[in-house]
C-alpha cells in the first residue's frame, strides 16, 4: 500500500454574519463532539468554491458567498495508514438561512468572534480564523 488513497482534499469556511462567526459541533470523528469551522472532503471533480459552499450548507443550513483564500494546511498522518489531510480554508460571509445542524455536526450557531476562537481547539483552526480576521481588516467587511 502506498498510503496514497489515504490522502484527502477538504474544504472549510470561517463565515462572518457582522461580528460573529460561525461554529459547528462535530458529530462525527475526526475530532467528534469538538468544536470547529463547517467544511469537509471535496468530491471528485468538484471546484474548491463549490465544495466549500456546499459543506457549509449540508452541515448548516446556510448559503454563504465565498470572499477569499486563506490559506493551505495539512494534518500529516499519525501513524502507519492514518489519513492525509490537506484543508483549503477559505474567509466567507453568511447570505442567508439561520443554523441547523446536519450531516456532520451536531450543532451549529454564529457566536461572537472571540467565543467562536475560544471554543475551537485545533490549533490550525485558531490560525485560520486569526488569518479571517485579518483578511477582514485588509479588505473589508463586504455585509
């Protein structure tokens, strides 16, 4: 085995409604009952923008309009067979729809910024929604 169909392509969304940010309850592993960013794996032949659009509303509910790359990240493989995951995190504002939780969380809500960051415990994550912010300040807040 060459560990290449251990290798996944996924997408997240750090996605602003005013000063708020939008969280999700993982129901599912990796990571299940932690809090994190809506996003997931990308199908085969699916562009980036709409991967991330559609995790963000099969695991929220929501339409959301994507306003800029963030940032590339890995999670290397812990062990012998473990998965490869390479994640695109993209800053994006909310549309419409209000949270439901479905497919991969078991909650989802817009909270204040500064609650959403404290309530994510993945390093990586922190860094990508630090990145959000700044992505922000640089280049406005479109809503």
């Amino acid at each position: 085995m060459t560990g290449r169909e251990n290798i996944f392509t996924c997408v997240g969304a750090v996605v602003f409604r005013g000063d708020e940010a939008l969280v999700i309850r993982r129901g599912r592993e990796p990571l299940k009952g932690q809090w994190s960013i809506p996003g997931g794996k990308v199908d085969y032949g699916e562009r980036l923008h709409d991967a991330v659009a559609r995790e963000v509303r099969e695991e929220t509910g929501i339409e959301i309009k994507v306003l800029g790359l963030l940032d590339v990240f890995e999670s290397l493989p812990a062990g012998e067979g473990a998965p490869h995951y390479v994640m695109v995190d993209y800053v994006a504002e909310w549309v419409s729809g209000e949270p439901v939780a479905g497919d991969d969380a078991d909650e989802a809500e817009f909270v204040p910024f500064a609650e959403a960051k404290a309530r994510i415990s993945w390093d990586t994550t922190r860094r990508a929604m630090d990145r959000a912010a700044e992505w922000r300040v640089k280049f406005g807040n479109s809503s």
